[in-house]
C-alpha cells in the first residue's frame, strides 16, 4: 500500500510510513522464505563485499535490494556459524598521531555534546597505507551525524598539506560548527587552523593519549583498511587513489549500511533528514 501511494502521488518516504505506522525498514523490502543453502549463497554473497559484516548487519542487509529476504537474526547466526562466517576479526592499531609540537592546544568541546544535525561536527583522522616497499597516507573528514564523508585526501606525504586539502574539499560544499580531531601536528597546524577560524569553525581536540576521545574517526578508518585496503593489492598510487575514492564516494556512503543510522547508509540518511526538514504534504 506504501509502495503504491508514493508510486501514484509521490509522497515523501517519512510522511507514509509516520502516517501508515509503518517501520521505514518495512517500506523497502518484501518477505522472501529460503532454504538454508539459498541463504547461505545470499549471505556469502554479501560478505563478499562486507566482509567485516557480523550477523546483525548481514540480518538487516538481507532485507534491502537486491535481497529483499525477511529471517530472523538468531537463523542467520546459526548458517554462519556453521559455515564458519563468525570467527573474529585481528584489529591492528595504526599510530600516525604526532603531538609533541609548540602550536596552540584546543578543547574537546564534543565529549558531552549530544549530535542533533548535519555539520554539527566534523571529525578527522589520518592512516597510512602500505603501497610495494613505502607508504601512502590517507586523510578523511566525516561528518558525525551522518557518517557522509566531506573531505579526504591521498599523499605520498604525512605532511600539513595532506590534511589541508582535505579540509579544503570539504569546506566546498559544506560548514561546520566544529571540526574535532587529535592533537596531531597536521590539525593544530597554524594554516589549519587558520582556515578554520576565517569560516568561524569551532576548533576541537581530543586529550593527548585519549585516542577514544576521537573514536568515530577512528573506527571510520579502521572501517576503511578492513574492508577496501585490506583486501586490495594497489599497482602504484594512482591504481591506490582510484580504489579508495570508489570505495568512500561508492561503496561506504551508497551501499555499506550502519546500525547507528538505523541500517541505512549514510546518503539514506541524510536524504531521510533532510526530507523529513521539508514541511509535509496532507494525505487525503
């Protein structure tokens, strides 16, 4: 019934399912009953391009196109434990945090601070990237609110302008209230933080040693090395720059749901917010 009155009269997605008192999960997907084997192919299928996914996950992308497949989480943990789909994953921790400089020490104005839109806050980190016998450096900005990625660059350098045209990406298009980061020489930086003040952006830092203070950015970058450099042998930089832009522009914000945006992927939600700001229509 959702389905046909957004097809027949274009209702936005929210007003339907908050009149109907209907779930927005339930909105996109159709109940599909499988044998073991059928969903086993279904689910390998997705680890194949989610393969850090754990069964909650797995559940809920089951759910949406091109599965559309209804189960419940308790039989998708029995098909992947008995195919050996849950064992855990290494985690590595990657320092490339410097913080023994003399520039200016900022706040973390973040910690208490509950998140209620879009470029509210940006959050920042830095990884480095195996590339044949050196290393490559990656710079990502997300905004907390939606995950969407803002700015990033790749350098052959660990260097300020690395995280400079980062910031300059996405200052493009958008303006935050904050930008968070770690204490790193790259964001306390003065051509930084200059750039920030002159766009009136509050300037955040996590406490030395407290990495957790910068958590979302953190595990957004271990996100990033699990399942796209992880996985992927790059011929040169360019090879390397090419896979990773795919990945954050293709994969991680249109295809790769999250379970803090309600197993939806970035770009849904934010478009789901956005639409839900705009005044709504009444249904006759």
């Amino acid at each position: 019934m959702a389905k046909k009155l957004r097809q027949e009269n274009g209702y936005p997605v929210t007003t339907l399912c908050k009149t109907l008192e209907l779930a927005r999960s339930s909105y996109y997907h159709s109940e599909t009953v499988l044998d073991d084997e059928e969903l086993l192919r279904a689910i390998r299928s997705i680890l194949s391009v989610f393969p850090t996914y754990g069964s909650r996950r797995v559940t809920a992308q089951l759910r949406r196109q091109p599965y559309e497949i209804v189960t419940n989480r308790k039989r998708i943990q029995r098909v992947m434990r008995g195919n050996g789909l849950l064992q855990p994953q290494k985690r590595r921790k990657i320092r490339t945090t410097n913080s023994q400089h003399g520039y200016p020490r900022y706040l973390n104005l973040v910690k208490e601070l509950e998140i209620t839109h879009p470029e509210q806050v940006w959050v920042s980190d830095i990884t480095y990237i195996r590339l044949g016998t050196g290393f490559i450096y990656l710079a990502v900005i997300m905004d907390l609110f939606t995950r969407r990625i803002r700015g990033w660059q790749l350098s052959r350098s660990i260097d300020q302008q690395l995280t400079l045209d980062a910031l300059k990406m996405a200052l493009e298009d958008y303006l935050p209230e904050i930008h968070h980061s770690d204490q790193g020489v790259q964001y306390a930086a003065n051509n930084y933080t200059d750039l920030l003040n002159k766009n009136s952006v509050q300037i955040s830092m996590a406490a030395i040693g407290k990495a957790e203070e910068n958590g979302y950015a953190e595990r957004l970058m271990r996100t990033i090395k699990e399942e796209e450099v992880d996985l992927t042998e790059y011929e040169n930089f360019s090879d390397a720059y090419s896979q990773i832009r795919h990945f954050l522009e293709e994969v991680y914000e249109q295809k790769r749901i999250h379970s803090s945006l309600g197993y939806l992927t970035p770009n849904e939600f934010e478009d789901a917010w956005r639409e839900e700001q705009l005044p709504q229509p009444v249904l006759p």
